[in-house]
C-alpha cells in the first residue's frame, strides 16, 4: 500500500469474481473501491479486495 490520503490508502485490488487486478482506494471502514471506474473489472457485482504480495 502507498501513502495514505486523510481516509484512505491507495493499493492494489483484485476482484474475486473475475480475477482481475487494478487499482483501489481501500477506506478506514474496510469498504474498498477502484480509483476509477474506468480502471475496474466489469463485473454486475464485483467482489473487490486489496491485495499484497502475500495474498495473490
């Protein structure tokens, strides 16, 4: 993860549906969303995650 912007930590993120890796904003709550939409799976209902080299 990069550095964090007030409630918010920039990452990598996979979705569990599809497998596909792009770029997400993870929140202080845990909710994780892509930096844009145009940088996300095209999933109806994707299933997003912040990953980490131990985690792929």
């Amino acid at each position: 993860m990069t550095a964090r912007d007030k409630s918010r930590e920039k990452a990598a993120g996979a979705c569990d549906n599809c497998g596909e890796l792009f770029t997400v904003w993870v929140h202080d709550d845990g909710t994780v969303r892509p930096i844009s939409p145009h940088n996300a799976c095209s999933c109806d209902d994707p299933e997003l995650r912040a990953v980490d080299e131990t985690s792929l």
